[in-house]
C-alpha cells in the first residue's frame, strides 16, 4: 500500500528509524521479511492479509538491536507479541514504532509503548475458528483418545526446532533442549523424547503465548503444535483472568506470585 511506503520513507528520512522491518515480495509475489535501511527501499514494502510472519522474533538479533530505532511493521499478534515482551522487560532498551492497518484499512502509527497498549486492547482478537473448532475437538475427547491423538502427531516431530525458532518468546540464549551436562531431553526425534520438548515447551510459553499459529504453520510435518499453548492460554485466562499480550504490567504465570497465595497444593 502506497501511504506504507510514504510512511516507511518519512520515517527513516528524518532519522526517527535507522531500521525498518517489514514485508517485500519475492518472486513468487509471496510475502516475506524484509529489512530497511534506506527511504529509496521503502517502495518494496507491501501489506496484506499473506502477511503471516511474526515479526517481532527478528528484534531479540544482535544486529537488529544494534540499530536502536527500529520501525516495525506488524499485524496485531506482532503487536501483542511486542507488548508481552516489554511486559518481560525484553525490549526497553529499543526506541520502536509500530506501522500497522487498521480493519478499516487505514495505517496507523503507534510511537509509544503506551499507544501500543491501548491499540492491541481495542483490537484484541479472538482464537482463529478453525482452532477453536480444534481444541472443542479435542476437549470433547477421553483421556485415552487425546493421548493417542497427540501421540500420533508428536510421533513425527523431526527435532528441527523450527517451533522455537520462529517464536518471539523463546528468546533464553541457551536453552534446555540444548544441553548435554547434564541431558533433560532425549535429542534424538523419538515418541518419548518429543513429549518432553513439546510439553516443556507448552509450560515455558503457559500465559505467555499470544496465539499467532506460527509455531504450527512453520512445522515441516504439519503437527498442530500450536494448539498446545492456545489451549494453555484459555486455561489460565479461565483459572486466573490474564489476558496474554495485553498489558505492559501483565508479567506471566510462572513469574508472579504473591507471599500470601495458598500453598495447600504442596504435598
């Protein structure tokens, strides 16, 4: 869209962005990330519905935070993505900007952690139907017919971590999967050793997750990983009203307690 690339050039003119991240065409005229240093770039930029990517995972790279001011052309699971990540005191050391279309289809600009705030609030989406119609599915399941049915999936998981890769919020520098001395999780790709990474995975990412799918779109093998944390995230909005990527003071439900919570769970 024209007044993007406008917008886009503006920006890194009068030096507000040194670095623009969006979406360009390849030569498939598919979407995919791109990188702007320069307003004579900002006619490649596109925006639409194709244009899936989460872009926040690119701002936890060294070169990318090196570039300081860096505008951010996102979809609204981009933006609650980003507002988590400030929550977790990710990103406070970026001056960022938010290029995103609004469902009237007009750009809006957001400068501020706090216009973000109140963007992604009055803009809060829903779970996708076909994943809700999914997860009723599987609710509605034994015991026994769900573990089979995630046995199945899980039983073609390749290790490749693409689902880490691709997610903003696995952003630890060494991770568990990672280690040998000494070895959590079996590395091999075998039933037993997929249940624990994907099941570790889900517990990292409980009231932490903000439902953009990507984790399940990137899998080479088609397994719903996906629907894992969407369904962790309707658990602890039920059992604990939080709402994740909603608040710059959510925090998440590993990291927050209060001393005088009950501890008649402990046995």
């Amino acid at each position: 869209m024209k007044e993007l690339q406008i917008k886009a050039a503006e920006l890194l003119e009068n030096g507000t962005v040194n670095l623009l991240i969006g979406f360009s065409e390849d030569l498939g005229k598919r979407p995919v990330p791109c990188f702007i240093e320069t307003s004579a770039e900002a006619n490649m930029l596109v925006f639409n519905q194709e244009c899936k990517n989460n872009l926040s995972v690119y701002l936890h790279k060294k070169e990318v935070k090196d570039a300081v001011k860096i505008g951010l052309v996102a979809n609204v699971a981009t933006l609650r993505s980003v507002l988590q990540l400030l929550s977790e005191n990710q990103l406070w050391s970026l001056t960022l900007t938010y290029l995103t279309v609004n469902g009237a289809g007009e750009l809006v600009v957001l400068s501020s952690a706090e216009e973000l705030e109140a963007y992604v609030q009055a803009n809060f989406p829903t779970c996708r139907p076909e994943d809700q119609e999914m997860i009723d599915k599987l609710n509605a399941m034994s015991r026994e017919e769900r573990w089979a049915f995630w046995k199945d999936q899980l039983s073609e998981c390749v290790k490749c971590y693409a689902c880490r890769a691709v997610c903003p919020m696995c952003y630890c520098t060494v991770c568990t999967t990672e280690c040998n001395q000494p070895q959590w999780i079996k590395t091999s790709a075998q039933t037993s050793g997929n249940f624990e990474y994907h099941t570790m995975r889900a517990m990292h990412l409980a009231g932490r997750c903000i439902n953009c799918g990507e984790c399940g779109r990137i899998c080479p093998a088609g397994i719903p990983v996906h629907l894992l944390t969407a369904q962790m995230n309707q658990e602890m909005e039920k059992e604990f009203g939080g709402k994740t990527g909603w608040s710059l003071k959510g925090g998440y439900a590993l990291n927050t307690f209060k001393p005088g919570d009950k501890e008649n769970f402990i046995k």
